[in-house]
C-alpha cells in the first residue's frame, strides 16, 4: 500500500501529471504535480511522437520538482477513440467448497480468455458486471461465500495496441516502465460519481477541449462507453470561421463571452451588446460582432454536441434506465447554461455538474474543478480504499488488501506481479497469490495450466 504512483492525464488541450501514495491512514497523499500544455495530440491520440514526449516529460518533471521518491508504478489515461467494448462470462467449480481471491481471479480470467477480441487491440479493463453462485441471484462480492460454481458476467474494454504501445515508448524513455492503462471516461465516473449514484444507474459525459466521452453504470457496474471527437475545440473553430476572425481571438471570445443563457439583447442589465473583434488575415482591421450572435453560434454547436449524445445513448437502450440521472464534466462542463440545455434536450432526466472527490494536497492545484476530473479518477482507480474486484491492463486481479493495523479489508490494488504484455517486459514485484495472465496459443492445455497452478 506504500508504493509510489505516477498518475498521467493525457489530455488534447493539457497535460497532467501527479505523484501520489497512500499515508498511514490509507489516504491519498499528494506528492508532486505538474501540468504543461499539450503537443503533438489530437483527440486524445498522439499524432507527433516527439512533441508528445516533450510535453509528458515537462508535465513528469514538474511533477518530481517537489518530491525524491522513487515511482514504482504508472497510469496513464487512453482516450475512448481507440477502443472497442465487448460483454463476457465465465464460469469455475469451487473445489473447497468457498469461494476466495483465488477463484474470483480465476473467473474473471475464465470471461476473458472466452471472448474473441480482434488481433490489432488487447483488454485494458475486465470489470464484473454480477457474478452467481450455484444458479443464484446476482451478487456484487462473492468472497468467502458457499457455493460449488462461481459464475460471473464482464464488461471488457480493449484499447488499439498502436495506441498504447506509443505512450509505453514514450515513458519508457523517461525510464518508466511498469504503466497501466486506465480508458478516460472510465476513470472521470470513478472521481465524481457516489456509490448511490452507480447502483441507480447513471451516465457521465466528459466533455473535454476535442473530445466527448461518457460511460453507464446500472448496479454498480459499468455497461456502456462512448465516444465523440467533438467539444470544447469546435466551439472555437466555428466562431473562428463565422466570425473571420483568427482563432486565438475565437478562443478568447469563447472564454469571456460564451454563455448559453445571458441576456444580450438591447437593453438588457449587462451594459454591453456588441464587440468589436479582430479580421482573419488583417488582425489590424476590426468589425463590430452582436454577442447574441456570438451566443447562438455557440448555442448550436453545444446543442448538437449533446444531441449526438443523446442518440447514442437512446440507441443503446440506455436512457430508460438512469435512475441518478446524467452528470456532466470536463471543462466544457464550466460553459455558463450548459446544464440549462442539456435539461432541455434530455427531456425529464435529472443533470448534474460533477466535480472531482476532493484530495487533500500541499500544492496550490485545484482538484476539485471538472477540468481534474480524469486525473483525480485516475489516483482513485489505484489508490482508492473503495473499490470491486477487476482485472487491470497488465491482467492482473485489483482486490482487497488487509489493513496492517486492524487487519480489516480495506479495497485496493493487487501488488503487481512481472509479466508480459504484448512482448514488453514489465518487472514489478508482487507478493500476491493470483493467476499469471492466460496465454491463448496454448488454449487447448488450458485445464492443465490450471491444475499446476493450484
């Protein structure tokens, strides 16, 4: 529990980079930040390797200005854009007749060794969404129950190897070698949601500078994830291009004057109704530009950026089952009215403005604005004490961990063991008793690896 965590946020407009372990009360303790201005990243993807692996280095740096500790694991965010979605289950015996880690881990290696996944991507997250016992109901924990079967019922995500093998370049550079995968949206729930929220079903939608991202919990599982590459940056591009005008003034006027619901007309109590706002190609000319105009552009682009939304959702049957309602996050989530509009086009379901859980730390970051969302996620996914069984990216079973002091079970990450991940060689110690990730050339030994196993 004392290992020392690099959580890196890769985002399009910014990136994020956090030093963190846990104290001696099992809390999240903040040790180094840093954050620099993204490059070489286009919605959420790296599409120049050598800019992108400045601007992780600058964030990694600023990050260890404040801290001597030595990393001993890493998580970076993967954009939902390179991934895919698939369902599972599996099923063991129970030789002792009650069910332990052992087993909890075998099933969950069972779902994922009996789907197909396309060659060009690998599992990142296999999260149970129920398991049984014996033809039973559908339970959360099966831990130390009775029982002769264990079944469970998974949600897989798998990620583009392209994709992680260029971030996995890129750190391995700085000397970073054991990285783990946590997919954005994924980690943005786990940051702002509450555990009341995830049993009655919710939805959270990131919306960020070049990407829209949202997952759907129902019974404390995670069954649905999307994906747009359209936010924050359209906003600008549009006003850039309606307006004339260059866009950094587009983005500018964004910042200051964007709002869904203030009234410009004449006469209204804000004083001023127009602007005057820089031409494209002749930045020393000027034209007069209408802020209620500016508003209806703005207005358009985020109207249609939700009712895409929308649309996916509905054709994923997931609207009817809701009950929390939405939460939005992400820096567009600040737009002024947002929240109005999307009451609007999501007709009777509740919204809400998410912000992350609040961390304690020394410096002066705020993590609690919904631009922090993802990275405050991604220190939850391995240092929170609240959290289920799953498999991780490197396969390997995040489980409850005993507390030293009251020997009670407090919920944690597994001590990763070495293994292999698509040929990279990642040594980290473990002192763990789970199962080594299958290997699916040898599928026909399967029942004989798992008889010298146990």
């Amino acid at each position: 529990m004392n290992n020392t965590l690099l959580a890196i946020d890769i985002g399009s407009f910014s990136i994020h980079a956090v030093i963190a372990k846990h104290d001696i009360e099992n809390n999240i303790n903040i040790l180094g930040v840093g954050s620099y201005r993204s490059a070489g990243i286009k919605k959420g993807l790296i599409v120049d390797s050598e800019e992108a692996s400045k601007a992780i280095k600058n964030a990694i740096h600023l990050a260890k200005n404040t801290t001597n500790e030595p990393i001993d694991g890493c998580v970076v965010s993967i954009s939902g854009s390179e991934t895919k979605s698939l369902r599972s289950s599996g099923s063991v015996n129970i030789p002792n007749g009650i069910i332990t880690e052992t087993e909890i881990n075998q099933v969950m290696q069972m779902a994922l060794y009996n789907v197909t996944i396309v060659p060009e991507y690998e599992a990142i997250h296999v999260i149970p969404i129920y398991f049984k016992i014996d033809d039973s109901v559908e339970i959360d924990n099966p831990l130390n129950l009775n029982g002769s079967r264990l079944e469970v019922s998974v949600f897989i995500v798998t990620a583009k190897k392209t994709a992680l093998t260029n971030i996995k370049s890129i750190l391995n550079v700085s000397g970073i070698e054991s990285i783990k995968f946590v997919l954005d949206s994924y980690a943005t729930s786990l940051s702002v949601l509450s555990e009341q929220q995830k049993k009655f079903g919710v939805t959270v939608i990131d919306m960020g500078s070049t990407t829209t991202e949202f997952v759907t919990y129902r019974a404390n599982s995670v069954i649905y994830n999307g994906f747009l590459p359209i936010a924050s940056n359209n906003i600008t591009n549009d006003l850039s291009a309606m307006l004339h005008t260059p866009p950094e003034a587009a983005e500018q006027i964004k910042m200051k004057y964007g709002s869904l619901i203030k009234d410009y007309n004449p006469n209204n109590d804000l004083g001023a109704t127009k602007i005057r706002i820089s031409r494209l190609g002749d930045e020393d000319a000027t034209s007069e530009i209408a802020l209620d105009h500016i508003q209806t552009i703005i207005h358009a682009r985020v109207e249609e950026n939700l009712i895409l939304v929308r649309n996916q959702l509905k054709k994923s049957g997931i609207l009817d089952n809701i009950g929390s309602g939405i939460v939005m996050t992400g820096g567009l989530s600040n737009l002024d009215g947002i929240k109005e509009l999307a009451e609007n086009v999501f007709e009777g379901i509740h919204i809400s403005i998410g912000i992350p859980k609040a961390i304690k730390n020394p410096s002066n970051v705020n993590f609690d604005e919904p631009e922090m969302s993802t990275i405050v996620g991604l220190l939850m996914y391995f240092l929170s004490t609240n959290r289920t069984y799953q498999l991780d990216s490197s396969k390997r079973l995040i489980k409850p961990i005993k507390d030293a002091d009251t020997n009670d079970t407090i919920v944690g990450v597994s001590k990763p063991i070495q293994t292999e991940i698509g040929g990279d060689n990642i040594k980290i110690q473990d002192d763990s008793e789970i199962l080594t990730p299958l290997d699916k050339k040898k599928k026909s030994n399967f029942w004989d690896k798992i008889k010298d196993i146990f």
